[in-house]
C-alpha cells in the first residue's frame, strides 16, 4: 500500500505542476498575441501615413519634412512599416542584440542606404529607444563612413 500512496502523490504532484506550466504557458501565449495584434494593428495606421501625411502633425513632425529630405509619404511609411515590422521580429528573438546587422543582409543593406540615412532623424521618433533601435542607428552609421 505504501508504493500506491507514493505513486498517487507523484502523480498528483506531476499533474499539479504540469497544470501550473499550462496556466503559466497560456498567460504567455495570450500576452503575445496581444503584442503581435497590436503591433500588426498599429503597421497598418503607419501605413496610413503614405495617403494621410499630414498625420506626422501627430507625431510633432512636419510633413514637409519629408519634402526636404526627398521622400514620398509613400516611401516613408513603406520604411517605416518595415521597421516597425523587423522590430517585431528582433524585439522577440533578439531582444538583447544591438550590434548592426550582418553586412550584406537585407537591413543592412537598407540601413545604410542614402534614403535611409536620410529619413532616419524623422524615422527614429516612431521606434522606441531599444536595442532594435540601436542596432539600427548603428548601422545607419556604417552607411555614412568612408568606403575604399
């Protein structure tokens, strides 16, 4: 009798435990989700920006900003959709990396691009200060150094 009562204790036990990481793993999933609806809710609203530019007002940004720098509303949300999208990305999987990208990837290559080096000063207010941001503005850098 004293193996069954053991056995039952240990079963019980794994059963309340595995209960636990259920609960525990669903709070994560949901929070998630949350984020990610959210963040796929707010690139569509950026988006917006290419027919609506004046919407920048809200943003405490001069729409003819973008005029000055060479940029069609339409290019600027593109990048900044895209931005906002690789930052879904990288906030996940890589929440801790800050060095730029990997030269001859696709962010790299667009980071240090001369529109993008051009936009950054008004595309960086849209993106919090993260280490995504970071490792953007570090490869925006690389853009502008000298080349042999």
């Amino acid at each position: 009798m004293k193996d069954e009562v053991i056995i039952s204790l240990g079963a019980f036990l794994l059963s309340t435990l595995t209960l636990l990481y259920t609960l525990w793993l669903n709070g994560r999933m949901n929070k998630n989700n949350a984020i990610f609806h959210n963040l796929t809710t707010i690139i569509g609203v950026e988006a917006k920006i290419a027919e609506v530019p004046t919407a920048l007002k809200f943003h405490n940004l001069d729409p003819d900003q973008l005029e000055k720098i060479g940029l069609k509303p339409e290019e600027f949300a593109y990048l900044l959709t895209s931005f906002t999208a690789g930052g879904i990305y990288y906030k996940t999987f890589y929440p801790d990396d800050d060095a730029p990208f990997a030269e001859g990837s696709y962010r790299y290559i667009m980071c240090t691009s001369e529109a993008t080096r051009k936009a950054w000063p008004i595309l960086k207010n849209f993106i919090t200060d993260t280490n995504y941001r970071k490792k953007i503005e570090k490869t925006v850098a690389l853009g502008c150094a000298p080349t042999e």
